[in-house]
C-alpha cells in the first residue's frame, strides 16, 4: 500500500498520556493511516533517527485573532510545533464587530500600521471573521472564542453600569449568534474594562447560552493577585450556576504575598470537580512573568467610558493624582519589575526593553516612577504593552504538574520582519512549547515527557470536543509536529524573544508540511474549526 507520506523510525507520544514507543506514522489524505510497523512506503519517506513524532500542539489560550490576517503563514507559531489556535480569549475576539467592539478592534489594526493590509471592515459577524480568516488560507487551524467584552461593548459601551434586561437579551442573541457561526465558547477578561463592570449574573447569563450551544467559559479571573481565592470561587459560581465547562486561563499568583496560594486553588478545583461534578481546568504558560496593556494596571473606574475618557482623567491634575494614588494597589509589583515591551508613539522607541525603575533612575529626581508610567499610558494613548515580573518558579512548576493543567501560551502568530517584528514581546510568542519540552521536561524533570505532550495536545482536544485531533491514531487528522528531545528548547529571552526555538525539526498541518527541516515551507493548509 502506498502513503503520501511516511515518518520513519520514530519515537511515537501519542498525546494520550501513554508511554512512548518506536515505531512509524504513514499519511494519507490528510490523516493518519498506520501507526506502528508501516510495510508500504510513502511518495515523501522522512527517517527520524529517533526523534519524538507527536500530535500538533493545540494551543488553547491565543490572542492570534488579530494578528493571523497580517500573518497567515503563523511562523513564531508552527516553528514552534504548535497546529491549532484557539483565539479570542480574555474576553477580546476580532468578532464580533459591532457598535464600540467594532471601533476596538479597527484601532488595534491602525495603531500598528496593519490597516492598509487588513480591512476588518470584511467582516461584522463571527461568521464573516472565520470566512475572512479562511479566505487566503492559513499554515495552521484556527478555532475562535466570543469575547464579552466585545458583547459588552456592542450593547453597553465602555460604561461602568449594569445592562438593563433588554440589552442583557441583546447581549445574549451576540452570544447565541456567534455560537451558532462557529465560535468555540465564551470567554471573558474580568480583570479588563469593559468585562470588569460586569457581575457575576451578567457572566451566567452569557456562559449559559455558551453551554447551550455546546461550548465552555474561559476566563481572565478578575484577580490573580490579593483577590485570587475569591476570583476562583466567582469562577466557580459561573460555572455551577451556568452549567458550563470551565477553563482558567493562564493560573497563576501574582506578588509575593500571594504566592503559594496556587496549591490552595488546584485543591479547590479538584474538590469541586469530585464533588458538585464542575468540568473545570485550567491552562499556563511556563514564566515567572506575565504580559499586558500598561493601562491595566490603572484602576478600573480610571477606564469608566473608554479610553479617551481614561486619557481626559490623565490630562486633569486632580483626577491623575487619584489614579496615581490608587497605583498601590495589588495591579502593580515592585517597579524594576514593570518592563516596557511595545509602545505606538515613534517618538517613545527608546521606552523599550526599559523597566520603570531603569526609567526613574536615568531621569533622576525629575519624574518618579508613578508619574512615568501614567505619562506613558497618556503619550502613547493607551497603547502600551509591558512584561511584569510577579509570580514565583515554585509556583510555576506546582501549577504545570498539576493533573488539570494544560500549556496555553497566552501569546500570538508573530514573525520576525514588518509590524508584527516590532517591539520586546513576550518571548511565549515565539517559544511556550519548546521551553516546557527543553527546560521543565529535559533539564527540570517537572513534568515527564509523555505528560508534557498529552497536555499540549490530547487533554486541549478533549476540551474542544474533538475526537480527530490532538492525539496520533488510524483516521485522526494528520497535525503532527517532530522534535528532537535533545536539543529542543526556547533560544530567546526577555530582553531578545523574536527567535525561532530549536529542535523542531518537522510540523504537519492536514498532512501537509508547513515546517520542514526546521523551516516554514509556505503552505497554507489550515482549517477553521467549529464553523
């Protein structure tokens, strides 16, 4: 019998957990034919010399939508292993685009100069987005969340108020609609404005008809922080109350006085899952350091109306000294903590890969940090990105051992040249999966190998609902991603992070090779999921 393709001689992690074996995977028409001893030989015949031969890595937690219709061909992705995107998460998706939601998201795509290459004018609904996604091909699969904070938007606006029972229905016909157009689930970004004016009723209320529709609730907790133990029984609440499968995102304790606190909320989980029978997870990415706007670490009622109503209280000396005030709260760590990784004023380049400590420090007496970071927020209108040093290593493993945990990078499809080259990113963007294999499987120990790989791969597709994804077996899609165990690891850092990770050596979308032999072919064979 003949294959389209043949991977010989290799170590097979079928992302099922299960021990790993030698042996052959055999490809055609696009999925997986034989596994195993393979007797007929493939049109492409590929020896892999021992190398790990495992499921594409499913990343659950992405923020791709907005950059996957500047970058189709997904690199700081598939380089590094990773086949399936699940984006809109935190409560922000690219669709849908109506009302304020819309205004949202075409100012993301003009503030970095990606307006004249994407026209999100294609596209209102989720439908329209997944069809516009579609439209030129992609080098991976994509899946999409409903963010509430589009919905909020949509109907509400950016105002700190309850919905009235008429916009609460309309909000949930977004939800319904987007559902039906393909959308994965809801999630929601309650640390965020708008989705922090939000109550734990308006939450249900649209997680239900997630559930209805088959879906789960993914949530940015309102805290990570002092008010993490609370934020999870909230989370909790919603999922009891809604019915519906929960997904923490990237779990973690922010500042000192909260580590540790991660033992007791993987307790919690476990509890409520043997006892009340709550589906609830979570997801990481495997830092000490955590990325966001540098606005989000203003209070939430600086927000109230949106951002030229936060960029008004900056400019008003009275208002801009309570929301310097309120900066000691538990959003901010220590300064030399807070790095600026991404600003949109040219004029601010030099902000860059610079701490707020590093900041305060070359200007002397002049400006302290707090000030420095609010005229940031105000000169670069709140467009600000920044890493923050906040969370503990013991903490970081504790959580990725844990039985409910699967990798999520939390990051985005980037490539080294043109808009999306700009700035100090996160390096998880361009190397989640290759540091838990390089660093916490390899060099640690934390996690063992077939672990690691059931958590990037089988346990995100149980999630999703898919049966033909995510682990390597006869009739199951061909998304398989080669590593070399010996060498592959993340080679960026904070200060350099747009490198492409090591030992990747192979990656399959649809059993057709995007990366081969450690390079991006070109290939677009990626599918839309859901729709």
């Amino acid at each position: 019998m003949g294959y389209d393709c043949v991977l010989r001689n290799g170590r097979i992690v079928d992302g099922t957990g299960s021990p790993w074996y030698r042996g052959d995977v055999a490809i055609a028409d696009g999925r997986v034919a034989a596994l195993g001893t393979v007797e007929g030989e493939g049109d492409v015949e590929v020896d892999l010399d021992g190398d790990v031969v495992a499921p594409g890595f499913i990343d659950i937690h992405t923020h791709s939508d907005f950059t996957l219709p500047a970058n189709r061909d997904a690199h700081s992705k598939v380089r590094q292993g990773v086949t399936l995107e699940i984006v809109g998460n935190c409560g922000t998706s690219a669709a849908p685009r109506y009302g304020a939601a819309a205004r949202s998201v075409d100012d993301w795509f003009a503030s970095r100069g990606l307006d004249d290459e994407v026209d999100a004018g294609e596209w209102e609904s989720m439908a329209e987005y997944l069809a516009y996604l579609e439209s030129d091909g992609l080098s991976l699969n994509v899946g999409s969340l409903v963010g509430h904070g589009n919905v909020r938007a949509a109907v509400v606006g950016y105002e700190d108020r309850d919905p009235s029972p008429d916009e609460l229905a309309e909000m949930r016909e977004l939800v319904a609609e987007a559902m039906a157009d393909g959308a994965v689930g809801l999630s929601s970004g309650l640390f965020y404005p708008p989705g922090c004016y939000a109550d734990v009723d308006e939450v249900t209320a649209l997680a239900e008809v997630a559930a209805e529709h088959g879906g789960f609730y993914a949530t940015h907790m309102r805290s990570e922080s002092d008010g993490l133990l609370e934020s999870v029984e909230e989370t909790i609440e919603i999922g009891r109350r809604a019915g519906v499968p929960v997904q923490v995102s990237h779990h973690k304790a922010v500042g000192p006085d909260n580590w540790g606190k991660v033992r007791a909320t993987l307790r919690r989980m476990e509890l409520v899952r043997r006892r009340e029978g709550i589906e609830i997870q979570c997801d990481q990415y495997p830092y000490v350091a955590s990325s966001t706007s540098l606005g989000a670490l203003l209070p939430n009622w600086a927000h109230d109306g949106g951002d030229d109503a936060l960029l008004e209280r900056l400019r008003d000396p009275e208002t801009r000294s309570r929301i310097r005030d309120d900066l000691k709260d538990d959003r901010t760590s220590d300064w030399d903590g807070i790095l600026v990784t991404g600003v949109q004023n040219p004029d601010m380049k030099a902000y860059e890969g610079k701490t707020i400590a590093e900041l305060a420090d070359r200007e002397g007496e002049t400006r302290q940090p707090a000030e420095i970071l609010l005229d940031i927020v105000l000169e670069d209108e709140n467009r600000t990105m920044h890493v923050n040093f906040g969370m503990d290593e013991a903490d970081v493993r504790t959580v990725m051992r844990h039985d409910l945990t699967m990798v999520g990078s939390d990051g985005s499809s980037l490539q080294q040249s043109g808009p999306l080259g700009e700035g100090v990113p996160h390096p998880r963007n361009y190397g989640t999966f290759p540091r838990v294999l390089g660093n916490y499987v390899r060099e640690e120990g934390v996690v063992p190998l077939e672990s690691a790989v059931h958590k990037m791969t089988g346990m995100p597709a149980s999630r999703l609902g898919l049966d033909d994804r995510g682990v390597l077996k006869r009739d199951a899609r061909a998304d398989v991603t080669v590593f070399d165990p010996e060498t592959v690891e993340q080679t960026g850092d904070f200060l350099d992070p747009a490198v492409y990770p090591a030992g990747i050596e192979h990656v399959l979308v649809n059993g057709e090779f995007v990366v081969r032999d450690g390079d991006h072919t070109g290939a677009r064979p990626g599918d839309v999921i859901g729709a």
